[in-house]
C-alpha cells in the first residue's frame, strides 16, 4: 500500500490539552526534555484521529490525496513523532518555530533534527507505519520538517529510499544524495496547471503532492517520476508574484487606522486594500492579530 507523509499544522480542530503546551515545561538537553514531554503524553486523553486534529489547505490536500489513492497517511509531528492517521492523539501545542511561545528548541538549545531523534524514543504514539508499507512512500514536507527528519529518512535502508518520493518547494540541500534525489522537480509553474493547483508557499508541497498522485502516479522508476514532473510544467509559466513592503507591527496597525473608513472597517476588505493597493505584505494569522488590536482600541475609544 502506498504511504503519504505530511506536516503536521500549528491549527488545529480540537481544544488543546492544557498540560500539553510545550512553553511549560523546564529547559534542558534534548533528551531530558523528551522524557518529560513524553511523560505528559503518556497521562493525557486522546481525543480525535490524527488526521482530523490539522486544519489549513496544506494538510487538507495531504488528506484529500491519501483518501484518492485508498492510502495510508501517516504525519510528522514535532509534538508526536511520526503517528498513523488512524490514531487517536490529544490536542497539544509544540513547534519548532522561533519566536513562538511553544517553541521546544528554545527548551532544549538542540537541532530539530536532535529534538527529533529523542521524541521518537518518547512518544507514545510513534508508529512503524514506514516499516509496514511495501508500496511508494510520498512525503509533502516543508524544508524545516525535512530538515527534522532528514538524519534519520538517511539511515532507512536503501531500498526503502528507492520507493520515497520528496515533494517540497526548493531541492533539499546538506542531506543525504538519495534523499536529495527523491526530489520530484515541480516549482512555481505548478500554480499554472489550473484545476485547483494554484495556492500559497505554505501549502506548495502538498498541492505538489496531490498533482502527482492524481496525474503521474504509476509506480514508475524515481527517474521516469522525476522525468513526469518536468514534462508535466514544460511550457507553463511562473505567475508573477507581486513585491510587496515588510513593515512593523506598528506601521501596519497604523495603516490599519489610517484606512479604516475607506473600508468600512471590514476585516477581508483591510486586509486586501494593504495587500493589492498599499503593496504591504501581511501573513493572514498577523494581520487578524493586528487588526483585532486595532478594532478593540476602536471600541474602546467609542465608549
């Protein structure tokens, strides 16, 4: 049976466990943490499917492309380890992000790849679901969980790696020649495809994944798989992605009151008018915060 692997997402669909929040715990070395961290895995409830607890378009098309192919998923969690879909998990906060409060690095002074080798030891709900399947290993990675993983995925035997295809944005660099090599070559030509392929960076590897699944797919030799994916962009063109201006906090909560008449104060409209017209770039989740900071000192001044 085919296997895909996906990244795991910081939204999620279930209430979070409040002794599972990673920003509690104590600093120490990359194994003492796992150890406690493990700990509070083990005395917590699980208490939805692993591959319902990921919201955003990135682990849905993970899950889409699993349910198209009649495949197993399984998902790399910096929380969990690599868990089988199929495996009620509790709601938990963990990452690998800088400057997040859950960051677990900032605990352990550790890689990812570290952190990684230890949780696995930990974790309650790692499986072995690499070791069972037979078939095509897909695996839609961002470049910082296969950074985690990629120390490890070095050591699978070589026929194992033969059947791994890699979907991410950019080739790997500074990991092994056979992990590099299952790098199917799709780039920004993608979103030209039409179908529903277009989309964000964040979500570029799975929607690589699902176009492969759907449209290449046959079980075929790396190197054909690899040949597919060129000849399936030959003759598309990149979407040309418009410059936007990175500003501060400060100065986007400052337009945000500067142009909030112009839209009538309307959320969607805001964050569009900063985007298409002010040029200012904006990630979705940092605009929402901002604009609510803006919104309540608003109402507070109304009042």
């Amino acid at each position: 049976m085919t296997l895909i692997i996906s990244n795991c997402s910081k939204r999620k669909r279930a209430p979070l466990d409040p002794q599972l929040h990673a920003g509690a715990l104590a600093t120490g070395s990359a194994a003492a943490v796992a150890i406690a961290w493990g700990e509070r895995l083990r005395v917590a409830h699980p208490t939805t499917l692993a591959k319902d607890l990921y919201a955003g378009r990135a682990f849905h098309e993970a899950t889409f492309t699993a349910n198209t192919l009649g495949a197993r998923l399984a998902i790399v969690s910096a929380g969990l380890g690599l868990v089988d879909g199929a495996v009620s998990v509790p709601c938990y906060s963990l990452t690998t992000a800088r400057r997040d409060q859950d960051d677990i690095l900032a605990k352990t002074g550790s890689s990812a790849s570290e952190w990684w080798a230890s949780l696995q030891m930990q974790s309650p709900f790692h499986t072995t679901s690499v070791d069972e399947e037979e078939g095509l290993i897909l695996a839609a990675l961002s470049s910082s969980y296969i950074a985690m993983v990629a120390d490890e995925w070095a050591q699978w035997p070589a026929e194992r790696k033969a059947r791994l295809r890699l979907f991410t944005k950019e080739e790997p660099q500074g990991v092994a020649d056979d992990l590099r090599k299952a790098w199917m070559p799709y780039d920004d030509r993608l979103d030209s495809i039409g179908n529903g392929h277009a989309g964000t960076q964040s979500d570029f590897a799975q929607r690589a994944l699902r176009h492969f699944a759907t449209t290449i797919f046959d079980n075929g030799a790396l190197e054909q798989d690899r040949a597919d994916v060129q000849r399936s962009l030959q003759g598309l063109k990149a979407r040309e992605v418009p410059t936007r201006t990175r500003s501060t906090d400060d100065e986007i909560q400052a337009l945000i009151v500067a142009e909030w008449d112009a839209v009538d104060g309307r959320s969607g409209a805001m964050l569009r008018r900063l985007r298409d017209t002010l040029g200012v770039a904006c990630e979705q989740s940092r605009f929402k915060r901002l604009f609510g900071l803006v919104a309540a000192e608003a109402k507070g001044n109304a009042q």
